[in-house]
C-alpha cells in the first residue's frame, strides 16, 4: 500500500456556505466546486475549496438524519474526513480492513477513464473517517460526476498557503498509546516523535506517527490525569471527544502570509512580548528580523536539522475547538514543542512584572 500524502480534509459544518465565505474572504482559498442532491450526493451540500495543493470540502447536512447533521449536533463544525491519497484504493481498503480496520464504505469507481477516481473509507479514530483516494487523470476534477468543478477566480494568486503539513488530534487520557499502535499496526506508518511537556501544573503526552512517504503526519496528543485541567482537557470537553484540534497549513513564506491574512481579518493568538528577548540564545540566528517576528507573532523553534516559524490562529467557531496553524519549515522536521514552554515561561516573566509594578504603587 502506497501512501502519497493528504488528498483532501473534509469539514462537517452547520454552514457550508457560510463557511467557504470566511475560508476565501479571510485564507485566499477559492470555491472550486460544488455538490448535491442533483448530483447524487443525497441529503448533503458540499463545496470543493483550493489554494496550492490544498483541497476542503465542506458539507452541511440536508435532513436531520445525515451524518453531517449528526456530527455538527455534537461536536460543533469540525475535521469529519482525512482524505489519503493511495495508488490502489480497493487493496488498501481490503488490506487495512484485514489488519483490523472497520470497514465505512467499499470501493466506488467515480468518472471514466479518462478522469477516474476510486474511493473507499475505513475507519480512523473516534467517528473521524479516513477515505482512500486513487486518481487517475490531468487531475482537475474531484469526484467526477459527484462534484462539479467550476473554474477558479482567475484574481489573485490564492498561493499563500501551499499544503497540510501535519494534523494535531487530540485524544483522552488514556488513548494516546492505542491510537497510535492503530496507525503503525493497521496503516503502517512510524511513531517519529514522543514528548511529555510540563507546562506550570499542566501536563500532556504526544506522539507523532508518520506514513513512509513522509507525507501524512499525525501529531497525537493526550492530557496528563494527574496534573491540572488545560486546553487540551478543554478541548475534550467542548468537542465531546477526541478529534481534530486544529490543522497546520504550510507556506514558503509566514511573514508575508501572516501579514496577508491579518490584514484580511485572521485573528491569530497573541504572544507574550518577554517570549522574543531571549529567542536569539533559544534558536541561535534569525534570518527573519526580531521585530517584524514580534510585530506578527511568529513562534520560533529550532532542532538537529533547522528552524521551524509558526503561528497559530485564534478558534472561528462559537465552541473554540477546531483552529489553523501557519508554519513555515526551514529545515527543521519536528513540531515546535520547545514554544510550549517557552511562551509559558515569557507569560510567567510578564505577570510576575506586572505585579511587581503593582506593589510598587
């Protein structure tokens, strides 16, 4: 089974419409297509979104019986589909069922063969799904037949952002070890990373699991029962369980695309002005300049093979689960971990000033 990357997420939402509007108003992606009851997709609206290699669906439920329905009753508007990219959908979908996948949906062959895709579903973690995809084709259409491709706004480069570098999951205490086990026994990938990060009176575990390829990364990620509550416990709460946390987009440049989407309305996370007056010792040099990281709040972290800049957004829905991450990797193949602490330590400095000023009055 050979697995080529991500081929596309898609969102269950209240709203596709609605959705799609802030993803192109605010992200620079275009609406590319569309699908429905008349085109044999019962019960169901969806719309196909892109920019660079980046494809979203989203779907919004019809009928109350729809899984999308469902889904948005209780969870909120969040990641349903993870979309892999396989070289033969029908034996992987038979070999993952076989190594103990539960089986979604079986192979459906859509278009000719001139534009042939094949997709299946078998189950991935929680009631999130993964769909295997095999194209055959130029590449333009989605599902032939099922989603009809309109042609993008031919206005503005929509290049900001370029691919889905890595997916955050989050899982209750207590899954981190079988989730993973699922993705290395069942799909094959590597567990490449393992971290437990203490952070004030608050702690987690995570794992990152990785397909051969390299090309579809899973960063896992449980809260420690024994310390304090935090967002990831927060997370599990409002998401009424394990899911998608938030999904990193890459660019070939954060700076410029930080300050595009800024200007377009993305309310990103703030942090601390103390987290930049020690980043130099942190990370060693900056080809970005200090001020302009800080101006933006750009996060940046270093490992054995380079520098990693990112930034994460504020959540756009009303129950603060699912959000976006920025990151522009420059060299560096690990995820960050090292801005946990850090932005906890500068947020740490920056109160305890505030209340010596206080005292000082």
């Amino acid at each position: 089974m050979d697995i080529s990357g991500i081929d596309h997420i898609e969102l269950y939402v209240g709203d596709a419409r609605q959705t799609a509007f802030y993803l192109c108003t605010a992200f620079g992606f275009k609406v590319c297509g569309q699908g429905g009851p008349e085109t044999g997709l019962p019960g169901r609206r969806s719309l196909l979104l892109r920019q660079g290699g980046i494809q979203v669906v989203l779907t919004s439920g019809l009928v109350a019986d729809h899984p999308a329905t469902e889904y948005v009753r209780r969870h909120g508007d969040g990641v349903a589909v993870i979309g892999i990219g396989v070289d033969d959908a029908a034996a992987a979908y038979r070999t993952l069922v076989g190594r103990g996948a539960e089986a979604v949906a079986p192979p459906a062959q859509f278009g000719d063969d001139d534009q042939r895709v094949v997709v299946a579903e078998v189950s991935g973690f929680s009631d999130v799904t993964h769909r295997l995809v095999e194209r055959h084709g130029p590449g333009r259409e989605f599902l032939p037949g099922a989603i009809e491709v309109t042609e993008p706004d031919p206005h503005g480069d929509g290049k900001l952002l370029r691919t889905i570098d890595h997916i955050a999951i989050c899982v209750p205490a207590g899954g981190l070890a079988p989730t993973a086990r699922y993705y290395v026994d069942v799909f094959g990938f590597e567990q490449i990373f393992e971290e437990y990060v203490e952070v004030g009176g608050q702690g987690m575990d995570s794992k990152v699991v990785q397909s051969p390829s390299g090309h579809v990364t899973f960063t896992l990620i449980e809260p420690d029962p024994e310390r304090q509550p935090g967002q990831i416990d927060n997370f599990l709460t409002w998401h009424a369980g394990a899911g998608v946390q938030h999904v990193a987009f890459g660019t070939d440049d954060i700076v410029k695309a930080v300050t595009t989407l800024a200007d377009h309305g993305v309310r990103f996370l703030g942090t601390p002005a103390g987290y930049y007056d020690s980043l130099e010792e942190r990370v060693g040099h900056l080809d970005a300049p200090v001020d302009e990281l800080r101006r933006l709040g750009v996060l940046v972290d270093r490992d054995h093979w380079g520098q990693l800049l990112q930034i994460f957004t504020e959540s756009m829905h009303v129950r603060r689960t699912l959000f976006l991450e920025i990151i522009e990797r420059r060299g560096a193949l690990t995820f960050g971990s090292g801005n946990i602490k850090a932005l906890y330590e500068a947020k740490r400095g920056e109160l305890a000033d505030r209340a010596a000023v206080g005292k000082g009055k």
